[in-house]
C-alpha cells in the first residue's frame, strides 16, 4: 500500500539586506562612545584608590584617630563627641570621654592601620581601621561606645539589647548632639553602600 506525502510550500529565504549608511553610522558612533568611556574609566580609577596609613594612634575621641600627619575619621561609625554628656540612672555623665577611652582600651598601645579612599568634610581620611586582629570600627559599636552610622547595625542591634556602653542609659545621636551644640550641618552616613555610590559617581564624573 503505497503512502502519498503531501508537500507543503517551500519556504523561500531572501538574502540579507545590506546595512544602511544610517546604521553603519551609529554602530560606529556607540563604538566610539564605549571606548571614549572606558578611556575616561581607566583615568578616573586613581581616583578611587585605597590609600593605606599605619603607624602610633593619638587617640582623638571615639571615633577618630591621627597617625603621623593623617587624620582619620572611622567609617560606618558615629561615637559621641568628647565633649557629649549622655544621661544614666538619673545623672549626667561624660559619655564622650568614655567613648575615647573605650577606644584606647581597644588599641592597648598597638600600632593601628587604616585604610579607606574617601574624606570627609573636613579632609580626613574615611577609615577602616584596626589594631593587630581586633577591627577597631566594629568594636567601637559592640562595646556601646558608638552607634552604627551607614555599617555596624547588628552590632549595634546586640550592643542595644545587652545595655552597653551608652545604650544604659539614655542619649542624643551623636550628629544631633553636634547639630544642637556646634550648628554643624548634618553628616551624610558613610557606610558600604554609600561609598559604592561614591566611588561610581566619582569614576563617571565629567573632568
């Protein structure tokens, strides 16, 4: 028995179009803005560089410190000022001073490096330090002697729940504190995520 195979209409190819001088144009033009953007890309990554300090801290407050001729201000962290007073048990007390001593326990006569890429306001260098294994920003924050301020919020969450260092009592923030006493205009968090930021905006800024 024989079978009969129907065939259906064959499909018929047309030759590629040739590309339009238009569109030949703009491949050429995204091409030169890609590599114009790679070329301002490589010249902006100095920008961006770690820059490393090491050396004897003179301990400032809670959450600065100076090594040699740089000064630095500890990342993600906020500690209260020197001067702060914090309130516990119905008494004023000098939670600034208790900060800063907190950190010199923490450094115990070590050499400390710091390193970071970003400065603040007032030039110091935006730091991540520490001294022999012990990170001296997480620290700060586990011990209660500074709060979390753009990193370090489940250490804060810990330090908060134990009632360490000032969380025993009760405070300003140590930027309203600063707002309140000195008019200083507010400081931007500068945590991880904030400095990811920082760092894209400052590679593609225009020169």
């Amino acid at each position: 028995m024989s079978r009969s195979w129907s065939q259906g209409p064959r499909q018929r190819y047309a030759a590629p179009r040739p590309r339009s001088p238009w569109r030949k144009l703009l491949d050429y033009g995204l091409t030169v803005i890609v590599l114009g953007l790679l070329i301002v890309l490589a010249a902006r990554l100095d920008r961006v560089e770690t820059r490393k300090t090491q050396g004897v801290a003179i301990i400032n407050d809670g959450d600065s410190i100076t090594l040699g001729a740089e000064r630095i201000r500890m990342r993600g962290i906020d500690a209260p000022e020197y001067t702060q007073i914090c309130r516990k048990k119905g008494a004023d007390y000098s939670c600034g001073t208790l900060a800063r001593q907190s950190l010199v326990r923490l450094i115990a006569g070590r050499p400390v490096i710091c390193s970071g890429w970003q400065r603040d306001r007032y030039g110091r260098l935006l730091g991540d330090c520490k001294a022999g294994d012990t990170d001296l920003n997480r620290a700060q924050v586990e011990a209660g002697w500074a709060v979390a301020f753009g990193d370090y919020e489940s250490e804060e969450a810990i330090a908060r729940a134990a009632k360490a260092g000032i969380w025993a009592g009760t405070f300003d923030q140590p930027q309203d504190w600063r707002d309140s006493h000195h008019g200083e205009s507010v400081e931007r968090k500068h945590g991880t995520l904030a400095s990811i930021g920082d760092a894209v905006r400052e590679i593609f800024r225009f020169w």
